[in-house]
C-alpha cells in the first residue's frame, strides 16, 4: 500500500537508551488481538508507561514533555525477540518516522524497513554521544537524509553516513511497499516476458 514518503527527516529525538529491548516490551501481547495497524501507538511501551492502575509513570521518557520529536534513540539489539510486525506498527502509529541505534535484531530491522519504519544503524561510540546530548538538550535537532544516507546533528557536529538496501532505500523514498515496486515495474515486466518468450 502506498506510504509517506521517506525522504529527509529533521527532528528532535526521544531518548530510551536501554539495550536488548524487546518486542514484548515495545508492545506487549495481550494487545495484539486486533488485526488493523491502527490504534497500537497508544501501548507502546505500555508496561513502562502505565503501572497496573493504568496511571502514567511520570519519569518515564515517553511521558516527559520535554523529550517529542518523531526519531527514538535507543540502545543495542533494538526489537529483538519474537517477530512481530505489531512492535513496528507500535512504533509508528505513536508517531516515530525512524530509530537510530548501535545494532537492531535482524527480524526487527526486515519489519520496520517491510512497513515503512527506518532503522538507522551507527557506530556505538557515536550513538553514545548523541543520547548524551539528547539528554542533556532535549531540543538537539537530528537531520536524517536518507537519499545520501547520513545522520547528522548540527549542533554537535555530528556527521555519520548509514547503510541501506538499496531495493528498501527506493521503496522508503518513493512511499513504496513491495506489491507497489512491482507495480510500477509492471510494464518492464510485461516487456521482459514477452522477450524471454520470443
């Protein structure tokens, strides 16, 4: 289905540097009755968000005001455990565009780049700064320019460029999923066959 396009992205960031987050814990599974993307933003992270009176937990980053913006910042091994496409889907129907981290469990990253989520992987070193400066000025404004795939934070000097697929860099660019790719491939396609059948 279409999607916005991805493209170059200017924002804040919200800060969660924990490593080895799983899938559970970006959207546990007593939420994922439900079929429709829709509507799974608002348990993102549910268990460290609320306490079992569904009150907010008040230090917790996402209920912090001054931390917004639509890139998560977090920790290495980012999604790993079981597969679920519902943890992406979490992720941006709370309104994340990207999520910067060290590394990413390999079924995470497939899901986020499957629906329109990028993953942005950096060295940790440099992931490291960036959290602290995030932390300490809750106003760092991170550029992600997928086109020439860098990240970079002026304020900091931060230039750092990232790898992609190049198939999922053109579907993120241009709002594709992969049914849309080959559909707009679709008269290569037919042209292709009606030569490899002459």
């Amino acid at each position: 289905m279409k999607r916005e396009k991805i493209n170059i992205l200017e924002s804040t960031c919200v800060p969660l540097p924990l490593a080895n987050i799983d899938t559970d814990q970006i959207i546990p599974a007593r939420f994922l009755s439900a079929t429709s993307r829709e509507g799974f933003g608002e348990n993102l992270f549910r268990d460290w968000r609320y306490d079992k009176e569904g009150n907010r937990i008040t230090d917790f980053v996402l209920n912090r005001s001054e931390y917004e913006g639509t890139i998560l910042v977090t920790g290495s091994n980012f999604g790993c455990g079981s597969s679920r496409e519902h943890a992406v889907w979490a992720i941006k129907d709370h309104g994340f565009k990207a999520v910067v981290s060290d590394s990413f469990a390999d079924i995470f990253r497939n899901n986020a780049l499957n629906n329109g989520l990028l993953p942005v992987q950096i060295p940790a070193t440099i992931l490291s700064e960036l959290t602290a400066q995030i932390i300490l000025n809750p106003g760092t404004i991170v550029k992600i320019d997928l086109e020439q795939q860098l990240i970079s934070a002026e304020e900091t000097g931060m230039s750092v460029p990232f790898s992609i697929n190049a198939f999922r860099k053109q579907c993120l660019l241009n709002g594709l999923d992969n049914i849309d790719y080959l559909l707009e491939m679709k008269e290569e396609i037919i042209a292709f066959e009606k030569n490899r059948s002459l």
